[in-house]
C-alpha cells in the first residue's frame, strides 16, 4: 500500500460522537470482561473478549477493512 492509500484510508474512519464514546466506557468499565495490561511500561485498558484497546476500541463508529465497530458481547 501506498502512502496515499493509507492516507485515504485512515480519512474514511468513522469516528462515534464524544457522547457516544463517553457511554460506551462507561459500559466498558462496568464489563466484567474489562482488563489491565501492561505493554511498553503503561497500562491499557483492553476488552478481554477481544482483546482490543479500550480507548481505540470505543472510540471508531466504522474502520475500513473491519466494518462496523460494536462490542463482542452485545452490549454496545
């Protein structure tokens, strides 16, 4: 892939309003499937069922080549 390519690409993402991420970490945040990791020296916030990081996680309505960004276990 080109660098124009994934220019294009990265543009075409959907990102979910400030209130709707708000209510999905929250959601999140009452998951029992909600986990801490440490990776390079920080700890992230990941969903146990997918293993995604939270912030990025909650953060996209679409991505290109993924498609709609929901919960993997239906809560959002």
């Amino acid at each position: 892939m080109n660098p124009r390519q994934l220019i294009a690409r990265a543009r075409s993402r959907v990102e979910a309003s400030p209130e709707e991420r708000l209510r999905r970490l929250q959601i999140c945040e009452q998951c029992p499937h909600a986990i801490v990791t440490r990776i390079a020296g920080r700890d992230v916030a990941r969903c146990g069922s997918c293993g995604c990081p939270l912030a990025s996680r909650t953060r996209f309505k679409r991505i290109p080549g993924y498609g709609e960004v929901h919960c993997p276990e239906g809560k959002w």
